[in-house]
C-alpha cells in the first residue's frame, strides 16, 4: 500500500486525507444519524400518558426529556410552552426543530465536497503524470524509460485512488442527506400528532408550573 502512496506522487497526500477525514465523518455521523437516538419510538406516546396520569409531567421532568435525544427536545419544549398557545407552541416546537436539524447536518456537506475534490486531485495527478511521461521523450527518442514508466503510473494511480475516495463518499452523502429529509418528516409528524392529542385529551389548559406547585404542595 504505502508504494502505490510512493508511486502516485506528491497529490497522494491530499488523496488519502480526504479518505480519511470522509472515513471519520461516516463513522462519527452514522452514530449521531441512528433513529433510536434522534427519535426514540414511543416518545410521544409515554409524554401524553404522563400528562393523562395523576402526577403529570413537572418541569424538570420536561428538561430531563430535553436532553434525552432531539425530538425530546422538540417536545418538550412544546409542552413547556403550552400553557401560551398552540401558536407559540407551535413556534417553539418549530425553532427547535431547526436547531436540531442543522446539529444533525453537520460534517455532511464535508463528504459532499470531498466526492467532488478527489476526483479532481485524481485527475490533476493524472496531468501530471502525463506531463512527466513526455518529459521522458526528446526529439521523438526516448531518454528515460524509468521517468516515463512512473510518469504513467502517476496517472493511473492518482486516477484511481480519487475515484476510490469519491465513489463511497458521494454514496454517503447522498444517503445521509436522505436520512436528514426523513428525520425531519418525522419531526413534524410528531409535533403535529402532539398538538391534535393535547387537544383530543383536553391537555392545552394544563400549565406545568401548576403541577410543580402542586407536587411540591403534596410533599410538604
């Protein structure tokens, strides 16, 4: 491996940081994107129970729920501003969303930009490698068969290794954003089924301040 690296040349070394900088962000990414993390099943579902049952759901619980994933955070950030509207409920909800959709985007748009500069590394290395070929010949005679046999190589090498960097990250990128689009249809679903069963279930007037007094109330 390490003579090929030799054998392409100086732009190598561009080439095979954009592999690894691409290969880190697919890693790091593919961690952060997993649905049971973004969206855990059964969210909206258990918020609304709790806010059915006798105790409700106290502030503090809502800011546990926050920092659980970034549709808690979505939620719950609707239900602590309930008690002003569905439109600032709403708004809330939808400001979070943003916020969270643009932490999920990010090193995306890295993978996109590495798929399209590898190439042209690639390529540039091929120039130069054919360049280096024709300064082997002189006056139609051959003078150095060494330089012009790695000038060749040069080009062949550069070609492939940026082809090799692009093709995987350009597939990643393309499914990532993919997987964004999703993430945020679901988003709204779920903002939206929270708002229509706070209104099935008569839950809009209920104001977590005044469950907090009350549990305090209870437990003094």
């Amino acid at each position: 491996m390490w003579e090929l690296v030799k054998a392409g040349g100086i732009l190598m070394l561009p080439i095979v940081i954009c592999s690894i900088v691409a290969l880190v962000i697919v890693i790091e990414r593919g961690r952060k994107l997993g649905f049971s993390k973004v969206a855990p099943s059964q969210l909206r579902e258990q918020l609304i129970a709790q806010l059915c049952g006798k105790d409700g759901l106290t502030r503090n619980q809502l800011l546990s729920v926050k920092e659980h994933s970034p549709l808690g955070d979505i939620l719950a950030t609707g239900l602590l501003y309930r008690k002003y509207g569905v439109d600032s409920m709403t708004m809330h909800m939808q400001n979070r969303a943003s916020v969270q959709i643009a932490n999920l985007e990010k090193n995306i748009n890295m993978l996109g930009t590495i798929g399209a500069v590898a190439p042209l590394l690639g390529l540039l290395g091929t120039v130069l490698g054919i360049i280096s070929s024709f300064l082997a010949i002189t006056n139609g005679a051959m003078q150095d068969p060494t330089m012009l046999a790695a000038g060749v190589s040069q080009a062949l090498i550069t070609t492939a290794a940026g082809m090799f960097v692009a093709i995987p990250a350009l597939m990643a990128y393309r499914f990532y954003q993919r997987r964004i689009v999703d993430i945020n249809a679901k988003f709204e679903t779920e903002a939206g089924l929270l708002i229509q069963e706070m209104y099935d279930y008569q839950l809009m007037n209920t104001d977590v301040d005044d469950k907090d007094k009350k549990n305090a109330k209870n437990s003094d």
